[in-house]
C-alpha cells in the first residue's frame, strides 16, 4: 500500500498534461486502472499520463503487461534488463532509474548496477550479457536477439515496449522519479528500497488478461516477430490499431505522412545532436500543421530534444490533453514497432 500511495500522488510529476485522478476514473481508464495496481504493482506515472487519452492508455498497458510482467519463457529479471538496457540505449534516465531498482527488487543487485552504470562487459553471466548488449544497441543496429526462438516474442516485445515508453517518458515526465537533490550514497539506498517495495506476483500473473481492454484486429496486424507468442501478437495487434485510431482521430494527414515516410527510410540512428533536423523536417509542412509535425517528429525519433515550447505551439492550436497524447503516442508506437522490423530481432540465436 505504500507503494501505490506514493506512485499515485508521483501522477503529479507529469508534464504538459494532467492525468485522471484515479478516484475519479471511469469506464476503460477505471478499469486499466485497476488492472494496473493489480498486476504491476503500482499505477506507474509512465502508464498514467497516458490516461487523457482512453485507448492509447490501454494499449499502453496491454503490451507492458503482456510482454514485462505476464509470466511466460523469460523470467522477470532478465525482462527488467532489457527494460533497462534499452532506456540506457534512448537516454531515458528515469526508465533506466525504476527498471534497474526492480532488478534490485529481484535480488539482481549487482547486475543491476553493472546494467544502470552502462558497464555491461562486467556482467559475468555470458547470456545476460549478451541479451543486455543487444537490448541497449537495438534502435539502431540490426542483429538477432541473443536467445532462443521461444523467447524471441517476449524479449524483443520488451525492447519494443520500452523504445515506446523511452518516447512517451522523455516528453511528458522528469528525468528521475527520485528527489533531484537526493545525494548519491541516498539515490542508491532509495533505489533499493524502491526496488524491494515492488509487489512482484510470484512468477506473474497469467497471460492474456488485458486483451479484452481493446477492440480484435486482424491477424495480419500481428507483428512477424510476436507470431509466436498468441498473447503478445494480439496484444500488439489491438494496441497497434488503438494508436492507428489515435492517430485518425489527433494527427493531422500530412503530419502522418511526413512522420510515415521518415520511418520508412530510417535507419534507427539519432537525429542529430541539435535540433537543426526538426526545423528542416516541419519547413515541409504547412504552418498549422507545423505544431503537431513538431511533437510527432520529436517523439518518434528525438525525444529528449523536446522542449516546453513544442507543446505550448501545439496547445495554441486549440488541442487538449487528450489531443497531446494521441499525436505523441503516434508517432512513438509507429517508430517503437519501427524498431521490431529493421531486422533486429527476426531471427533467432539458437536454442
């Protein structure tokens, strides 16, 4: 109970829009709600600011839970690596502070350090090093995931999971959930903490339960990578024409082009280290259009280059919170499953 009371009132650290209280949630935010506190733990601030915006919560949710936390071939240590590996890999501070404090829950504390510290050639396990390595290198360089074909679905679906949250995190939350004050020597003793309050069920909870949050989709909207897994797959698939619809319904066409076709030629690499490449990218645009092009172009290939001023333009539009986290959530799930597909992980090591 700590823990959800201490993550509930950290809602409050989220930026640019305001989440649902969960005292007043209704309908399918209530009830993600629920499932979250329930199965994760806590209600996570990176789950909860998605809350404006209804569907993009629960697909949000629905491949979290599927892929992180449902049990399944991996265990929920190694899952926490990649977590961890890949936010390193976005420059996702506060991904990289709560997934390696969970690890340390997991009585992985040594590892975890290794993995938060980027010191990835000290793990002495050759396995989970190799999987680390992989997961913080896999937006942008194309190899096989380091595991057996079995376990392809849930590792890679992680590292796709986080390349969205890394996107999502870096825009609408601070750079750590601790204290920014907090000494050193106190950050490490807090991350233990943290770690030891999560409420990690056994060997988690069964597969497939957040499935009925969203709408079927086709099978053919299943990713090729998660075929293997029925729970993932679908989850994938219905939370994939979530963020399509939010998309319809918050992004404008020819932001959605602009955003397409960029992704279509990517190659994973960063940007750019200024934000020289954002300005040429939107000059393409019409002026109205330009606001929305702005934060969809930044959430889907430079996130942390975002500044106060890229959603002030947008809210001068006439957008709400609603409005502000379908165009990023967009943008973000269409370069995450961008990922999945640039031959990172459509073959497998050998079992």
């Amino acid at each position: 109970m700590i823990m959800i009371r201490g993550t509930r009132r950290a809602a409050g650290t989220v930026r640019h829009v305001t989440p649902v209280p969960i005292a007043v949630a209704e309908g399918l935010v209530a009830t993600v709600y629920e499932q979250v506190e329930r199965d994760f733990g806590m209600l996570a601030p990176p789950v909860a600011l998605h809350s404006p915006a209804p569907e993009p919560l629960a697909g949000c949710w629905m491949i979290l839970r599927e892929t992180l936390v449902a049990r399944g071939a991996v265990d929920r240590g190694t899952k926490e690596a990649v977590a961890t590996a890949v936010s390193i890999g976005n420059a996702c501070p506060y991904c990289v502070d709560v997934h390696s404090s969970t690890m340390h829950g997991l009585a992985r504390g040594r590892e975890s350090t290794q993995i938060a510290s980027g010191n990835l050639d000290q793990l002495v396990d050759p396995v989970l090093r190799a999987v680390a390595g992989w997961a913080r290198d896999s937006g942008h360089t194309a190899a096989a995931v380091p595991v057996p074909a079995a376990a392809v679905p849930e590792v890679l679906g992680v590292a796709v999971v986080f390349h969205y949250i890394n996107r999502m995190v870096n825009l609408f939350l601070p750079e750590s959930p601790f204290p920014p004050r907090l000494p050193g020597a106190a950050r490490t003793t807090v991350r233990r903490v943290f770690g030891r309050l999560m409420d990690l069920p056994g060997s988690g909870p069964e597969p497939g339960a957040a499935l009925a949050l969203l709408p079927a989709a086709p099978a053919t909207a299943v990713p090729e990578w998660a075929a293997g897994s029925p729970s993932i797959g679908d989850a994938f698939a219905r939370a994939g024409a979530a963020f399509d619809r939010a998309g319809l319904r918050s992004v404008p066409g020819p932001v959605r082009s602009l955003v397409t076709d960029r992704l279509d030629a990517w190659d994973g690499r960063p940007p750019g280290v200024n934000r020289g490449w954002l300005s040429e990218a939107v000059s393409a645009l019409a002026p109205a259009d330009q606001p929305a092009g702005r934060l969809a172009l930044l959430a889907a290939f430079g996130s942390y280059q975002s500044i106060d001023a890229d959603f002030d333009a947008l809210r001068t539009t006439g957008v709400g919170d609603r409005e502000l986290i379908e165009v990023a959530s967009w943008a973000a799930m269409r370069a995450a499953l961008r990922v999945g597909t640039l031959g990172v992980g459509s073959a497998a090591s050998p079992a």
